[in-house]
C-alpha cells in the first residue's frame, strides 16, 4: 500500500469514527404523534355503554322478556352500531354493552320511550342499582373490525 492510499484509509477512518461519536451522543428521536388519518373521513369516536345489571332470581323470566324488547327497540336506532348481551355465569348478573355513534345520540335515546320504558320495569326486578359506565373509542378502531 502506497503511502497515499495509507492516508486515505486513515482519513476515511476518522471520519466514520467522528460520524460514530455524533451518533451516540444524539439521544433518540421520537417520530412526531401522527392524526388517525381515517379522523377526517368519519367522526374521530364513539361511544361504549356497559351496563351491568343484577336481577332478582324470581324475575329472570321477566326480566329476559323485558331485555329482549329493549334490545330490538335499541338496534332500530339509527345512530345504535351495536348492541351485546352477557350474562355472568353462575349469578343472575347481566352485563349489556352499546355502541353509539357519539355520546348525544346515547343521551338521545336515554329519553325516548323505549329506553323509559325499559327504566320503569327493570327498576323491581333488580337487586342492585343499574351500573353503567361509558367509555369513548376510536371510530377507526370500529371501522377497522367492523368492515
């Protein structure tokens, strides 16, 4: 090797040794949040109702008739996307999950007379209060599992 090619290699060397020192002193870098880009097409969330609901033994007949109908009343709503119902094992414990397209139209539906009507007759078949908590999804998240 010739004393030129010698310098050239110690050259390169040094450079990719500085170029290393640089990199390690950089700490990470966080790519910026990106926008759900399906946010602008649809509205960015929706709602999740869970409901959970104790019912005295004696009136899970009833109570089943009553769920049924509300239920059928619920999914004709136009802005309803869902509607699910479990029923915990080994208690009479139900646990009913809706999915709306935004939380106005669930406080919407909470005054009609189908939702009412459920209120009313449950309300002596229950050995609990109703517990109900809602939870706000992306709507891409439904889009995405739901098409």
């Amino acid at each position: 090797i010739n004393k030129e090619d010698k310098e050239n290699w110690c050259s390169q060397i040094n450079r990719l040794q500085q170029l290393l020192d640089k990199l390690e002193c950089q700490g990470p870098k966080l790519e910026p949040l990106k926008e759900d880009t399906l946010a602008s097409t649809y509205k960015s969330n929706i709602l999740l109702v869970q409901r959970q609901m104790s019912v005295i033994d004696d009136e899970l007949d009833n109570f089943r008739k009553v769920l049924s109908s509300y239920i059928d009343a619920t999914l004709a709503h136009s802005d309803n996307l869902h509607v699910s119902v479990q029923k915990l094992p080994g208690k009479s414990c139900y646990i009913m999950y809706e999915f709306w397209q935004d939380r106005i139209s669930w406080m919407s539906h909470l005054q009609s007379n189908s939702s009412k009507d459920f209120q009313r007759c449950i309300i002596d078949m229950m050995e609990d209060a109703e517990i109900v908590s809602t939870m706000l999804l992306p709507a891409s998240w439904w889009i995405m599992t739901n098409n």
